[in-house]
C-alpha cells in the first residue's frame, strides 16, 4: 500500500515495473498458443463435422476415434498434463521451463478445446448449404473451404475469443514452471509474499485484460454479422 | 432427358421403416417443364434428390441425358451434377458471399477462373433481373429476389436440367407467379428441361406441360397436361379444375336436357388453344341442325395455352349427333362421350 515515506507516484512505478513485464509474459504465452491451438485445433474440429454420419466424408470408425481422443484430451488436468509433457517440451523448445517451454503445453491443452468449439460452430451451419453446394458439384474440400468455414466464421472468431480467454487462466498455472506472466506474479508477491495490493492490482490487471479481448473478440464478431446482414 | 426407372429408397429410422420410393417410373421428355404433385410425405423431395443423387436410391436406375448417375465416380458425379441446376424451398443463399459471390459459386467449384465466373455471373443476374443487386448480400434482399439469385446461381453454369423443390412455396402470390414466368421463359430460352415439385395445383397450371401424381412413394397418374384435362376419371384432372372436373358420367343433373325429341349424347368437350376462342359450337350446331345444351363449363389458363372444358348434352337426330361429335374432334377439340340416350 502507498504510505507517506514512498507516496503513490513511486508506488504507480513499482508497480507497473512489475505488471508490465507480467502483462507482455500472459500475452507472449498465451498468443502464439491459441494460435498454435487454432492451427491444429480447427482443422480436427472440421473433421469431427464432416467425418460424423450423413455429413460429406462420412467415416465413422474414424470420427469415433477422433472424437474419443479430443474427449481424453479435454478431460486431462491442466497441471498433470504439464508435467506429462515436459519431455516432448524438451525436444520443441530445447529447455522444460520459461515463457516459451509454457506455449507447448498450454497449446497441447487448447487443441481439443478448439476443436469441440469449432465443431459446435460447424454445425450451426444449415445443412441445406451444404446440399445446395454439393448439388453445383463442390468438393468435400470446397465444401469445407468455401461454404462451412465461411459461414461459420463470425462463431468461431467467438470460441477463439472464448479459447484466448481461457488460455489467460491456464497461463496463470504456468507459472509453476516458471512461465512468469500475471498468474506467477499475483502468487509470488500476493500469496507467497504478503503483498496484497501487487495480487489485487494483478487481479484488476487481469480482468481488464479478460474484457478487452472478449470486446475485441465480440466486436469482430458482430461487424462480420452487420456486414452480412446490412 | 430424364428416366427414372423402378427407383426405390426406404429409409431406417431405428426400428421403424418408410418406404418413401416405392417402385417410382418416370420419363420426363427434353424441353418439358414438368411437375411432380403429391401430398405431404408422398415422397416428391426423395425423388427429385435423387434425380442429382443427393440422395442413393436402394434400387433403380436414374439416367439423366442418357447417363446413368449411379455407375459415375465421385468426380464424375460432380461433372455430371454441374449440369444439373437445383433451387430450394429456402433460397439456401450463402450468407457470407455477396449476391455475385452466390452465383459465381458454382463457376468456382468447376475451376472457371475469377474474372470470366463474375461477368458471366452479371449477365446471369441481368437475365433474371437483378443486375443492380450484384454487391449486396442475400440478408438484404426479398424472398423473391432471393428466389432470383437462386435461379441464376443454379443457371450460371449453362445446365440442361433446372430441379425445383419447392421453390415457390415461400413466395407470396405475385412472386410466385412472376418465378413461374420466369421458369417459363427461361427454360425456352435456354431449352432448358426443369422438374418442379408442388403440391400447388396453381402452379402446374401456371407453368407445367407435364404432370404426376405420386402418392405414397408411387406414381398413381401421369401425362401431359393438356391430355388429362379429357381423360375420364383423372384425378389430376378433377384437382386441376376443382371449379367442374368432379363431374363423372353420374354426376349430371338428371333430365336437364329438355329439348325436345331426338337422340341425347353427353360429351365432356374440351377446347384447346385456338378452338376455344372459337363460337365452334354454334357453327356446328347449325351446320347439323343439332342442339347443344352446356350442362358446366369453363375456361382455364394453362400456361400460355388457353383451355375450355365443356358437359354438353347434344339433341337431335341420331347420326346427325354423331357427326357433329365428330366434327368438333377434327375442329381440334377433345370428344369424350359420357352416355348415351
Ligand atoms: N432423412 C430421412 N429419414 C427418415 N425418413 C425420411 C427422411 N426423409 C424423408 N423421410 C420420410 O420419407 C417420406 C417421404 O418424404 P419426402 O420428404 O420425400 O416427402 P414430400 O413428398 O417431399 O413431403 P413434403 O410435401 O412434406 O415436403 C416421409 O414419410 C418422410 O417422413
Ligand atoms: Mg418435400
């Protein structure tokens, strides 16, 4: 807390010598894992749609599979699988702990976690679509590339505001293995340490992050919408 | 242009069976624009799917253009299927792409390059006239426009058959009747053969020259339309002209003609284009000094073909009736005689 001796300018500085790096850690995390997650995560979310029965690559031992693998990977605690990774973590980055050993598992999470949301957003999309681009002789790939993704466009932009999102809390996590960002700092200094006005102002931090990217993400979302529909 | 020979197709929904092809036969002649009628569940949306294989039949052949689709590979199903247009009972309009983006779709899809998809997709949308609509997207435009863009967007490619399930269903009346039109002329135009399923008798009038009746996954009647209109007994033809068509043999007025002495003949008359706008009655009547007493009767628009259907009761002397019956079939008229007295 600011005091008379240090006064709340010197206060504002410390602590935002502390937020700032944190804040570019949280982001440095957790962007290029949604990015990664997005990148392998879409692609299995579409062959969940169109591998499932009736749909234009019918396959369904195949969907069963994939669908069982997304559920294992959606069910597997986040700190467990942290740990269980840090192996194939080794081999990516070279090294099991900082900002960058974190991208690996945090991205390894999202990936089912984007590809039930892009699923569920597919799916939205009316199968009469589909029938009628199939009917003017598309391929499954067309389908997929210029009717399903398309279409489901301003949903997905949504679940990838929703996958960053949650990718801030997992972060936080990551700071067991020395991820740094915001989550490591509020529980170094807040909990570890007694500060309580560094873990509230992380906190203020965090939330005010939390609702720029979900206004970032809604706003993309709704112009895509106007713009379709006038 | 189209053969559809004993096609089945039962779907499996669990435990329960529906049997919605049973054994379906069709010949639908080039150039024709011909109507499928039914009830709801009679199976006319499983037919007309099949006619471009989005739905398999289980058994059956489908030969549209004397290919038989069943026997293509994937790649040649979409070939095939590229000549093969489809509009739907909900536009099924792309709602990311722009008007122009919907009608270039299936140019894209068959490779043709961007600058050469959009003017030949302009012109398209200049024939159903929508030129000016070209960058909006679908959200902004009405069912009938939409119905348009749906039209050209199934046309774009140069089919030789246009499919439609329905696709007047949600319009409102005018729009319905300016689609039809617009099927019509393009199908002249364009020598195009279309497969139109309804369960609107208005619209086989306003647009079909071909017609079948399925019921319960088969076909119970089926011709043209002009020849049901004379056929005894036609259950097409008694839907079509509601107003007097339900009138059989025993359904006359009983002793309604009172003309005197003589021979009676009830005939079903019915006048095609040319004859109908003709006084034929009266001229034959004179020339045979025979009596014509109209029982019922009326005028129907049949597409662009006028059409009169008339009872008839004739009194006069036996092979004079006889002749004047004759005389009008060779005047072009449909003669079916329903008693005799
Ligand atoms: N995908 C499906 N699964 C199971 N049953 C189906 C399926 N599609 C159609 N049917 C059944 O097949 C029968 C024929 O259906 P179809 O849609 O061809 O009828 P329709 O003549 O087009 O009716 P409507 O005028 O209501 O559109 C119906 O009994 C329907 O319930
Ligand atoms: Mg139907």
């Amino acid at each position: 807390m600011p005091d008379a001796t240090t006064g709340l300018w010197p206060w504002a500085q410390q602590m935002l010598q502390l937020l700032w790096p944190a804040t570019v850690e949280t982001l440095w995390m957790v962007l290029p894992s949604a990015l990664g997650a997005t990148l392998l995560g879409l692609p299995l979310g579409v062959l969940l749609v169109i591998l499932a029965p009736g749909q234009v690559a019918e396959n369904r031992p195949l969907h069963q599979v994939l669908s069982w693998g997304v559920n294992a990977g959606r069910s597997f605690p986040f700190i467990i699988l942290m740990v269980a990774v840090i192996p194939f973590t080794r081999a990516v980055v070279g090294t099991t702990i900082g900002t960058a050993a974190a991208i690996v598992p945090l991205t390894i999470a999202a990936i089912p976690f984007v590809a039930r949301l892009a699923e569920s957003s597919l799916l939205e999309v009316d199968s009469g679509l589909v029938e009628a681009a199939l009917a003017m002789g598309a391929t499954p790939l067309q389908v997929v590339r210029k009717v399903l993704l398309p279409e489901a466009l301003p949903s997905l932009i949504l679940g990838s505001t929703l996958t960053v999102i949650t990718l801030v809390g997992y972060s936080a996590m990551a700071g067991a293995i020395g991820g740094g960002g915001l989550g490591d700092l509020a529980i170094r200094y807040g909990y570890m340490r007694f500060q309580t006005d560094v873990m509230v102002v992380t906190v203020v931090v965090l939330i005010a992050l939390v609702q720029v990217l979900q206004v970032m993400g809604d706003g993309l979302s709704r112009a895509l919408y106007r713009r379709r529909s006038g | 242009m189209i053969d559809v020979v004993d096609v089945k197709k039962t779907y499996r929904d669990g435990q329960r069976e529906v049997m919605a092809l049973d054994g379906v036969t069709l010949h639908v002649p080039r150039g024709s624009v011909y109507g499928i009628v039914g009830e709801s569940g009679a199976g006319k949306s499983t037919l007309i799917r099949c006619l471009n294989l989005l739905e398999r039949p289980d058994a059956g052949s489908i030969r549209v253009d004397g290919v038989e689709l069943q026997t293509l590979s994937p790649a040649g199903l979409r070939q095939a299927r590229r000549k093969i247009g489809m509009i739907f009972q909900h536009f099924n309009l792309f709602s990311s792409r722009t008007v122009l983006g919907n009608v270039t779709f299936p140019l894209e899809c068959a490779g043709v390059p961007g600058q050469e998809a959009r003017r030949r997709a302009r012109e398209m949308l200049g024939v159903v006239g929508l030129g000016e609509k070209a960058e909006v997207y679908p959200a902004q435009l009405s069912g009938g426009q939409k119905q348009r863009v749906g039209i050209a967007r199934a046309l774009v490619g140069e089919p030789s058959v246009l499919l439609s399930d329905e696709a007047t269903s949600a319009l409102d009346p005018v729009n319905t009747v300016a689609i039809l039109d617009l099927l019509r002329s393009l199908s002249r135009q364009m020598g195009l053969t279309v497969v139109l399923i309804t369960h609107e008798m208005a619209v086989v009038k306003a647009a079909c020259d071909h017609v079948a009746l399925l019921e319960q996954g088969r076909v119970v009647e089926e011709g043209p339309v002009l020849d049901l209109a004379s056929r005894p007994g036609s259950r097409l033809a008694a839907q079509l002209f509601h107003r007097y068509g339900g009138t059989g043999a025993g359904a006359a007025p009983a002793g309604a003609g009172t003309l005197g002495l003589g021979a009676r003949r009830r005939a079903a008359v019915v006048f095609v284009g040319a004859a109908a706008g003709e006084p034929l009655l009266t001229r034959i009547a004179r020339r045979y000094d025979v009596d014509f007493n109209i029982l019922e009767g009326g005028m129907e628009r049949l597409g662009d073909t006028v059409l009169g259907r008339l009872v008839v009761e004739a009194v006069g002397e036996a092979p004079r009736l006889d002749q004047a019956l004759t005389a009008l079939q060779e005047a072009g008229c449909r003669v079916e005689v329903l008693d005799v007295a």
